[in-house]
C-alpha cells in the first residue's frame, strides 16, 4: 500500500519520496502524512495545512519521529 511505502521513507527521512507518495494520497492518513513531511522539513504553514485537511491538531511538541509513530498506530488500527 502506498501509505506503507510513505512511512517507510519518513522513517528513513527521504522526504522527497515521501512527498512523492503522499501528494497524490488524499485520504486522513495521506494528508496527516503530508503534514510530517512538511512539519520535517520547518515548513510550518503548509504543516499546518495538511493537519487541517487530515483533521488532525497540529502537534505541540511538533517531534516529527512521534508524530510517525502516531500515524503508524492509527493507521494500523484504521485497517484492521
């Protein structure tokens, strides 16, 4: 599944294919992996935005690898 693919690349920080794969994925978790890239990358505002289209609060702490592990778990769940 291409989300798979996403996390993979965020986990090893090749941002450009992570970017690449979840650009063109619209759903939550898509969007909410959008904004990690972006949130890694110290763009903030686009951060921002891709956490509001995943329906998700823009992180506090703004710790990207937490952030990662988040999305793992959710997801996992969401596909159970």
């Amino acid at each position: 599944m291409a989300l798979d693919t996403a996390i993979r690349h965020l986990k090893t920080g090749n941002l450009r294919k992570a970017h690449d794969v979840v650009q063109n994925d619209p759903s939550e978790f898509g969007c909410w992996a959008h904004g990690i890239v972006h949130l890694i990358e110290g763009d903030l505002p686009n951060a921002r935005y891709w956490y509001r289209r995943a329906h998700r609060t823009f992180p506090r702490a703004q710790d990207p690898s937490a952030e990662i592990d988040a999305l793992v778990v959710a997801w996992k769940k969401g596909t159970e």
